[in-house]
C-alpha cells in the first residue's frame, strides 16, 4: 500500500475532527434540562460554551450569552479554553499536514523531509484529539456526578443531562486522533533499520582472492 493511499483517509478523517471540534466548540447543547410539570409549564433549558437557552411550551427560544467569565462553572470554563485549543492545534496540523502530503507539490524535491512534515502534521492532530476527548469525558463526568448526587427535591428541578455536543466532540476528537495515527504511521513504514536488514540479504557476497563481478556466492 503507498503512501498516498493512507495520507488521504488520514487527511479527510483529521479534517473531518476539525470541522468537528468547530461545531461542537459553537453548539450551545452542552447541557440540557427538560422540566415538565404541565403543558404550561414545560421548559427547556441548553446550556453551551458561550451562552444558555431556554425553550418554553410554545417553542419560543430566547438565547442569552454569558457576560462575565468569572461567574461561569468551572467545567464550562475549562472545556472552552481546552476545545478552543484543540481548535488550534487541529487547524495547524492540517497547514502542517498539507504540506506533507504526497499529493501536493510542496517539499517534493526532498520525500523523507516532506515525509516528516506530514507526521508532524499528525501527531498535531493527535494531540488535538485526546484533548478534545479528555475534557468532554471530564465534562461529561461533572454532569453525571452532579446528576447522581443531586437528591434534594429543589436540585431535582435542575438535573441537567448531556447535550449532542458532547457526542459531536467525542466523535471529532476520534477522528482526529485516527487521521493524525494514518498520516504518522509512515514513520513506521520508513524506519531505515528495515531496509538495511533487508539489503543485507539480497547483497551478494565476493569470494576472497577471487576478482569482483567473477565469483559470487
């Protein structure tokens, strides 16, 4: 299998965690509330990164952006700057990555060095992954603790479940860290001490005292 042929899944699946981790870092269904206790009563309530909604029994949704950052949970807090870093990471692993690619015309006049560009660009893409995908499972943990020792009958009116962005981050931070392993696996294909131990058996042997092109083992 050549190069090309892993570089392009890898590089479609890392941008796809790109486009990804975006979504997810803007949707503000990080946490939902459903409270139903008559059809005049029933609300929904969104809570994102950057601001909270609200959904009444007439389906009308007033959005609100947080306007001070010191008042903001710490998992919320966390989880924007982390993603926001992911971000980051991930759009400089695909200039990065570009540039690698076999398919592209840059650097093609030295392959190992356009080779190791290529899994720089990949391992951005890993380490922007296993970011993305460790602060959503840490805040997904927040929710699921807050739910499970939330007993009180007032706390009972605010038990908040996962929103689709937790499982749109999961999902992109996956596919970064799976595209970023495909364009880094050339390293492994490329490790020179295989070729030596390949040449070393197929380089013939010359007979002592004999004259070199005349006598080979």
């Amino acid at each position: 299998m050549t190069s090309s042929a892993v570089q392009l899944p890898g590089y479609a699946l890392a941008l796809i965690g790109l486009v990804g981790s975006v979504i997810a870092t803007t949707m503000v269904e990080w946490k939902r509330h459903s409270y139903t206790e008559s059809t005049v009563t029933s609300k929904e309530t969104y809570l994102g990164l950057w601001m909270s909604c609200t959904v009444d029994a007439t389906r009308h949704t007033m959005c609100v952006n947080y306007k001070s950052l010191f008042h903001l949970p710490a998992e919320i807090l966390t989880t924007r700057v982390v993603m926001i870093l992911s971000v980051l990471l991930s759009a400089i692993g695909v200039l990065v990555a570009t540039l690698g690619m076999r398919c592209t015309r840059c650097l093609e006049e030295d392959e190992k060095q356009k080779d190791r560009v290529a899994i720089v660009g990949g391992f951005l893409f890993i380490i922007a992954g296993v970011l993305a995908i460790s602060v959503t499972s840490w805040f997904a943990n927040a929710i699921i603790r807050s739910f499970v020792f939330s007993d009180s009958p007032t706390s009972l009116h605010n038990r908040f479940e996962f929103g689709n962005a937790v499982l749109v981050s999961w999902g992109a931070g996956i596919c970064s860290v799976v595209g970023g392993f495909l364009l880094g696996c050339r390293y492994l294909w490329s490790c020179p001490q295989g070729s030596r131990s390949v040449s070393s058996f197929t380089q013939p042997k010359v007979i002592p005292g004999t004259r070199p092109g005349t006598h080979y083992v």
